[in-house]
C-alpha cells in the first residue's frame, strides 16, 4: 500500500528533480538566486503539483521516512528565512575592517599583527559598524560556525571583558584579586 505526503514548498522557490545515476536529486532555486540541493532516499516517488511536493512510499517503509519527512518540511520552512547575528568587540585599540574587495576580514586584536580571515561569500554577509560585526546568511549552521571561528581568536576575558562579546551577552566579571 502507498502512503502519499504533501509538502508545501514556500513561494518564489522554482522546483525541479534531477536523477543522477540511481540517485533522486531535489533542486530548489530560491528568490536570491541561489540553489540548494537535497538528496532523496530511491525508495521515495517524488512529483509536483501546483504549489506542493507530493512524495509517495511504500507502507513498510513508514519508520525509516517519517525523519526524513520532518527534515524537509522543516527545511523548506527555513529556506528563506535569513539568519542574523552580531558581535561586539570589547577593548582599547582592538578594530574591524573589511578589505576593499570584501573577501578579508581583517582584526587587529592586540597581537603583532593583523589577523585575516576569508569571508564565504556565497554562504554569509558581513559587514562592520565601528566595533560592531554583523554576521548574515541562510544556513544558520554556516553563519554560526563562522562566527563562533571570528569569536574564539578573542573569548571576552574573565576580568576586564575585553574580546568578542554577543550582542545581547551579559556575564559577570571576576575581581581583580587585591594583595
């Protein structure tokens, strides 16, 4: 017995399958421009209708998909939807600047030189603000991961909070030990 799932697929998002030896390959062009790709198991029948996916496997099969089944429709619920996260740079001479080709981010942190790090353009947007870094993109993994690689070349000390702080972070300070 088939069992058939319908799955929305949000709007300005052009859908199209493509089979690649004997694996099912679902392609999504978003409003940006860009596309994601996602795998689908071959025990999964795929179609399209207007709006929606309509996936269809065989009853016996219901277990191993239903996780499959809960991650697409998360991910295509997130598709669009851009992630945003903010860091402060806390300390006296400590500076961010983006090169002029906006492929570096270049940190002057205190060491004898001036830290360069390579933005993943097609992943994130970065931008500055004085001491405020905005980090920016789709893939909340991606930008996540990003940030927390800018943040761990500078982990806001314990006594002065000098470092890389999250926007909205607030932690208590420890006291300088008097003699």
């Amino acid at each position: 017995m088939l069992i058939n799932n319908k799955i929305k697929i949000p709007l300005d998002t052009k859908c199209s399958f493509v089979s690649i030896e004997n694996s099912k390959i679902l392609v999504l062009e978003l409003s940006s421009g860009q596309k994601k790709y996602l795998q689908i198991p071959s025990s999964i029948q795929l179609n399209k209708s207007d709006d929606s996916l309509i996936l269809s496997f065989d009853q016996k099969y219901l277990e191993k998909h239903e996780l499959f089944l809960k991650f697409l429709e998360n991910w295509l619920k997130t598709l669009n939807n851009s992630v945003k996260k903010r860091l402060v740079l806390k300390g006296l001479g400590f500076k961010i600047n983006i090169s002029n080709d906006s492929n570096f981010l270049e940190l002057k942190l205190g060491f004898s030189h001036v830290i360069k790090i390579l933005i993943p353009h097609e992943d994130v947007k970065v931008s500055s603000n004085k001491n405020v870094l905005t980090v920016e993109g789709i893939d909340a993994s991606k930008v996540g991961n990003f940030v927390e690689r800018i943040r761990n070349l500078k982990f806001p000390d314990s006594y002065k909070g000098k470092g890389f702080w999250h926007k909205n972070e607030q932690r208590v300070l420890k006291e300088i030990k008097k003699t």
